[in-house]
C-alpha cells in the first residue's frame, strides 16, 4: 500500500490511520475493561505530523470522521450531530485534552473514564431482573447454567470474559487507572466521593440519550 502511494506520488499527503477495534489480553474483547477498550493508535502523515510526536491524552475512534472532515476543509457546522471531536490541532501538535471523560457501552454494560479513573455500570433489563430476582439462571457457554446474563449473547465471550476477569458480574466498578491499570481492584465502596463523581458523570451521559432506559441511570 505504501508503494503504491509512492508511485501515485501522493505518500507524503495521504494519512495512514493504525489501530484495533478492541484490545487484546486477559479476553477483554466483549468487557468495558482497558484489556477491550484501550487500543493502540498510530497516525502518520509526513506532510502534516511532526516525526516521533506523541499525545498522552484521551482520544476515541469517533473522532476519526470530525478530524478528516476538518482537515479536508468542512468546517463542522452544527448540522453534523458528531459524537467525537476534530483532533486537527492534536496532529499539528496540540498536547491539550479534546475530552474531559471517554464513554463506553457493551449490552448490559455501561462506562465512563477519565485519565486517572473508570466507572463501569452492568444493569439488566426489567425482565432479566425479574428473574435474577426469582433465581432463575441463564444460559452460558456449552450448556453451563449461570445466575447472571454475560454482557452480551456470545456466550463463549463471556463465558471467556468472565473466567479471566473475576470482577465482571458486579454491578458497580471503579478502578483507580494510575496505580492499577490492570482493574484488579473494585474501589466502589472504598472511594466513595469519586464513585459518586463518575455515576453522576455516567447519568448525565445515559441521560443525553432519548428513549434509550438503563436501570435507575434513566429513572
């Protein structure tokens, strides 16, 4: 690909985007843990970034449309409902934040993280709740029978899922991002001003979208 951008002589102003659509290790593909969100990202552009540049904050793939539209010219009026931001300024240089808090969703699953913490909400709809309530169990991997629903229908992900991250059936999850990037431990009832901080953050977040009822967030 990049000899053929040589050959058209376009290389040096075309940009080259690399990154992943989930991350990788301890089956975090089907979670909200940084082991499923957090992905590698490799922008080059030799006409327009500067060599071995690095931007040490929080950036997510829908940013990518409102950046190309920005580069290319379009000047993001308000009639584009875009969910992300341009990251325009960041290419040139820029090492201001574009977020204050990333959002995350997965089936069942709900998150918001900053730099330093991660909030990550699992609530049920009404009639699995009912039967949580009443001791039903649900279906898992391979005809196993389990209390709590995965976060989504693929069962061998989330039988894979929640062998390899023994935090993931609970309801309520904060992680302190900085000294324990791995999210091995849940600090919700430990830290409570910041868990009430990031459950407000989430709930004003849910509540941004119409018709769409996530337990109590919504209520």
């Amino acid at each position: 690909l990049v000899q053929k951008l040589k050959d058209e002589g376009i290389y040096e102003n075309t940009i080259i985007v690399i990154t992943s659509d989930h991350g990788s290790y301890n089956y975090g593909k089907s979670t909200l843990y940084e082991s499923g969100v957090k992905v590698p990202l490799l922008v080059h552009w030799p006409n327009g970034i500067k060599p071995n540049s690095v931007y040490n904050e929080q950036v997510q793939n829908i940013d990518f449309a409102p950046t190309f539209l920005d580069l290319a010219g379009d000047k993001l009026k308000k009639k584009h409902q875009f969910d992300g931001v341009s990251l325009k300024k960041v290419l040139f240089g820029s090492q201001n934040p574009v977020h204050d808090f990333l959002y995350f969703e997965l089936g069942y699953a709900r998150a918001v993280a900053t730099k330093e913490w991660k909030y990550i909400s699992v609530r049920y709809d009404p009639e699995k709740e009912q039967k949580i309530q009443n001791g039903k169990m649900f279906n898992g991997f391979q005809g196993r029978k389990i209390p709590l629903p995965y976060y989504t229908r693929n069962s061998h992900l989330g039988y894979h899922s929640s062998r390899h991250n023994p935090l993931y059936f609970e309801r309520d999850q904060l992680f302190d991002l900085v000294n324990d990037p791995k999210e091995h431990n849940n600090l919700y009832s430990k830290n409570h001003n910041e868990a009430k901080k990031l459950k407000s953050l989430l709930m004003e977040t849910l509540q941004s979208f119409p018709n769409r009822p996530y337990g109590e967030f919504m209520n």
